[in-house]
C-alpha cells in the first residue's frame, strides 16, 4: 500500500495533449488546467481566495489536506475566462532529495530531458522546467524544484503545473 501511494505521488495524473509526440500534462494531484474553479470547491478552501499581487486578473486559493502533499495554491482568472484554473501548485509531504531525485526521474522518463535548469549551481535550489504546447496552442510548463535552505522560497519539493 505504501508503495503505491508513493507512486501515486511521484507520477502526476497527467492528462493527453499532443506535444512533440509526447503526452503534455494538463492535470496534477486531481485538479485540472482550463476546468472551473468550481468543480474542485469540495478540495478547495474558498476562504482563502486572494488576487495575485501584481498579477490581479487571478486569484489564488488554497487547497484542503490532500494525502502526500503538505500544502498547495490553484491559481484560477477573474477576466477573460473567468474561473478557469490557470496553475496548479503543490508542495509535497515528503521534503528529501532522493524523494526529489525519485520525481525528476519519472517525469523524465515521461517527458524526456527537462527544457531549463532553473536552480543554483550550490545546489542550495535544485528546479527544472519541462515547456508545452497544448491542441488548443496553449504554452504550458511543468516546474519541479527542492529547496534545501532558500528562506525567499518554499522549502522542501515542490511541482508547479502553468498554462502560460
């Protein structure tokens, strides 16, 4: 059982778009890009709900316990496709790196060599990002990262899924 809810975290559900003949992911941890906020209210604590600073057109909220994750925002917009989840972010229960090692090597059997390296060359902040595009032409990226003592981030892992 313990082994399958370990997979169950290191693989995403991940949801078909074409992409370099590859699947793009469009759905983590059960909360999709481009469906309505409110189909995930039941996960969702829409007290929580804020606009982003500087970016005010979306609101982030937080979501509710969700096994193997410590913590995690879905970002939706208020304009043009009102209520529409723009980005998923999630920071895992687990914080160590061979946890981390363990997801970067899955996704990169899924999706092949990331596209960036984000991190630092101390190894202080470790995050690489994989770039898609969508059917519908949307661009999407998918950010891992492992913070070990970054205070101006989010320590531990974390998976960030965007519809740019």
């Amino acid at each position: 059982m313990k082994k399958l809810l370990v997979l169950m975290l290191l693989i995403p559900i991940l949801a078909p778009c074409s992409l370099r003949g590859e699947e793009a992911p469009l759905n983590l941890a059960g909360f999709t890009l481009g469906q309505d906020v409110s189909k995930f209210r039941d996960r969702l604590d829409m007290t929580t709900a804020l606009p982003v600073r500087y970016l005010e057109s979306l609101k982030e909220v937080e979501i509710g316990k969700l096994p193997g994750y410590k913590s995690g925002l879905i970002a939706y917009s208020t304009c043009t496709s009102p209520q529409k989840v723009v980005r998923i972010k999630l920071k895992y229960a687990d914080s160590g790196e061979d946890f981390f090692n363990k997801l970067f090597s899955q996704l990169k059997n899924r999706f092949g060599e990331p596209d960036k390296f984000r991190g630092d060359s101390f190894g202080i902040m470790t995050s690489w990002k994989w770039s898609f595009t969508d059917a519908q032409g949307h661009n999407l990226s998918l950010v891992i990262s492992h913070n070990t003592m970054d205070v101006d981030e989010k320590m531990g892992n974390a998976i960030k899924l965007t519809d740019l």
